[in-house]
C-alpha cells in the first residue's frame, strides 16, 4: 500500500495575473513560496519515501521547498518527470483566463470558467480544448490519461516507497479527484495553490483519493 500525497504547486505569477498555465511556466510568487512552506509544515513530521514532481520549474520548487522541511530529509531524493505536469492547453497558453475559457465552452452554451466547471467534466472540458484550438495541439483526456497512466507505472514500481510526495497541478488534480475520489468529496472545486490531496495506491496499483484540497493532513 502507498500513499501519494499529491500537492499543487504554490502560487506562480501565471496565476497571479490569471493566464492559462498548463505547460507554459513562470517561477513562483512570494505568495506561492509562502504557501509551499506551509504544505511543507502540514507535512514536516511524516517520514516520507521519495519525492516526485512535474518537471516544470513551479512544481519543483514547490517541491524542494517541502523538502527542506520534512524529518527525513537528509535521505530523501527529488525525481521530476513530464508525466506529471498539467494539461497542455496548445494555442490557449498563457492567454487570459476568462477569454480562453470563453471560448472553449462557447460551442456547447457555456461562457465562462465557471460555467463549465459546473456543467461539465475536466474530461469533457479537456476534450473541448482540443476541439477549439485552432491548431489541435492540445491534449485531450485520452492523452492526459496515458501520459498519466506511465506515471503511475512509475510509482507503483517504487520498492518500498510507502508515503511519497508528489507535486503537480490544479486542472490535473482536479481531473484525478474527478476519476478517484470516494464518496462525499466535492470534486467540482478547483484546488487551491498548495493544498494537499491524498491518493492510497493498493498492491494491484488500483488508486482511490481519500482527500481532496486540504490545507492540513
């Protein structure tokens, strides 16, 4: 049995100026350091394993800066790897927010951000990015998935990795709760810059989340 604390990367100037950030990067804000030392604190007394992040800059960080801070590590290892990181959005990165979205959700009757998140799956909406990019290059939830999929391979080869940390993005954990979580978790939240959700991977590599967006163990 694992268990993949599974954490968004703190606050980024992407965010701050409310742009689409999938696999474009900025560094993070001081806002953004301030909320990983405190995930770091959330997590400072658990011995964890290994670490692993996406390997953009925001989510190594993130990482590093939990690092510092927990009891084990003097033996802990950072592994950042592409199967981790957000949703590539193609020709929507790095454009406003409420624009991009606007036009994503137009061609299905919805007009904003929240709309969809109402309405519709991060499947669906991931689909729907494909669909409006002009260019196509956009991931969709098929190939989220797959590159996902090779992550979780990863992790469910880790010989005796038991409690492993893992910083990743909103959308995409967002999309993971949505596939994962038991009952009673509200997964039509977004989660907030440096929250904490848990995923218990079983001995079949079989993933339930248990928690979703909190801000403490």
């Amino acid at each position: 049995m694992k268990r993949i604390y599974l954490i968004r990367h703190g606050k980024t100037f992407i965010n701050k100026y409310n742009k689409m950030q999938g696999w474009c990067d900025t560094p993070l804000t001081a806002e953004g350091r301030e909320g990983a030392e405190q995930a770091a604190e959330a997590l400072k007394d658990l011995p964890l394993d290994i670490a692993l992040s996406s390997n953009t800059l925001r989510a190594s960080e993130t990482c590093e800066i939990i690092m510092q801070k927990n009891c084990n590590k003097d033996l802990l290892q950072h592994l950042a790897y592409p199967y981790f990181r957000e949703h590539f959005y193609g020709y929507f990165e790095g454009m406003d927010n409420d624009v991009a979205w606007r036009m994503v959700g137009a061609a299905h009757g919805f007009t904003s951000a929240d709309d969809l998140a109402k309405n519709a799956t991060c499947d669906q909406i991931a689909d729907w990015t494909k669909e409006a990019d002009p260019y196509h290059d956009a991931e969709d939830s098929t190939e989220f998935w797959a590159r996902w999929q090779k992550g979780f391979d990863l992790i469910s080869q880790l010989d005796g990795a038991e409690n492993i940390l893992l910083v990743s993005h909103g959308f995409a954990i967002k999309s993971l709760a949505q596939q994962f979580a038991v009952s009673g978790i509200d997964t039509t939240v977004h989660p907030r810059n440096a929250s904490i959700s848990t995923l218990v991977m079983d001995d079949q590599g079989q993933l339930r989340m248990t928690s979703y967006n909190q801000l403490h163990l």
